[in-house]
C-alpha cells in the first residue's frame, strides 16, 4: 500500500513538473552590456527570470575575461525565461528592439566589440518567423534613417556567467546606475525611439 502510494505521488511530482516545464518558454537577446539587458527584462510582466552569459561563440564554458578579451567569438547575452501565457515572444521582441541602438555593429553605446554586437538567437522556427517578421515591420516603420544591422541567429549552447554578474544591477546598485548612465545607454535609446522607447 505503501509502495503504491509512493508510485501515485511520484506521478504527480513528475506530471507537475512537466506541465511547469511546458507552461514556460526561453529566449535569448544579446544587447551589449548583459547587465543591462537583464536589468530591462526584469521590469516585464511575465518574465519567470533572466540568466547572464555568452553565447553564439566557438569557445565552451568561457570565461568573462575569455569573452570580454574577444577570444571566443561569444557575446554577452541574457536568457530570459517567461510565461508564454502572460508575455509572448513578439511581445519580448517588440521590446528588445526599442531598448538597444540597432544601428551599430560590434557595439552598444560604450561597450565596443563583437562582444558588445546586438543580435536575436532563435530557437526554432517559430520564434525565427516571430523575429524575422519584427525585423521587417520595424525596418518599414523605424523612427531613424540607419539601416539595421541587429542579426537574428539559430541559438547554440547558452553558457551562463559567473556568479558575481547575475542580478549585479540589484548587487551594486550605485556601481550599476553610474555605469549605465556613463555609458549612455539611455539617453541614446531615448535618441532613437523617441516615445516608443521600451522604458
């Protein structure tokens, strides 16, 4: 009786755990400083949680100083985890766009480099039908006369940061604002978008 109890819990630790699973969904943006991409997709409704770390590159588990140094063809990116039920994935896309300058190659404000690139990684085809039809209403109605230069690429393995740069806009709240307000970040996304800016 025991064991047959056992069994039925079981399956219904297993069962919940799937529907978890199946009620959640990820993507992954790349917009210069990952700090402050985290920081921005914190602010959504929805969105489960944000991971900081390096993607899109040739190098496995690399190291900050690896990807910062520009050895390992990563960037700087945040996975963001959300509730397709509360947000959706255009609505996630929508809001990248109007909270980085789509203008830059190999860079975002201050931060100089491919690491620092801006760029979409897909997964799958229907987040790249979702991306690749954003990137073709914003490049008729964008509010600036630069061409985009934003890729949108298959995902690869997503490898997160060391511990000390998750959350670090809540960790060291004064080093954080001074750096994004040194870097320019907002005051040029203001530039850009003007009243449509995604914050």
């Amino acid at each position: 009786m025991k064991a047959t109890a056992f069994r039925f819990m079981l399956a219904i630790f297993v069962c919940a755990a799937a529907s978890a699973r199946a009620a959640t969904d990820t993507a992954i943006f790349a917009g210069g400083c990952f700090w402050c991409v985290e920081s921005d997709f914190d602010t959504l409704p929805g969105v489960i949680s944000t991971t900081s770390g390096y993607t899109g590159g040739h190098v496995a588990n690399p190291s900050y100083e690896q990807v910062s140094g520009k050895h390992t063809g990563h960037a700087e990116a945040v996975e963001v985890v959300f509730d397709p039920q509360k947000i959706s994935y255009a609505q996630l896309v929508e809001f990248f766009w109007r909270s980085i300058d789509p203008t830059t190659k190999d860079r975002q404000f201050c931060d100089a480099g491919s690491p620092y690139r801006s760029e979409i990684f897909v997964r799958g085809t229907e987040q790249r039908a979702v991306a690749e039809a954003s990137l073709a209403a914003l490049e008729k109605s964008k509010p600036f006369e630069a061409p985009i230069v934003t890729e949108i690429t298959d995902a690869g393995e997503f490898y997160a940061a060391e511990d000390y740069h998750q959350d670090y806009y809540r960790k060291n709240p004064l080093r954080y604002s001074y750096y994004r307000y040194g870097c320019g970040r907002d005051a040029r996304v203001k530039e850009l978008w003007g009243k449509s800016v995604a914050h």
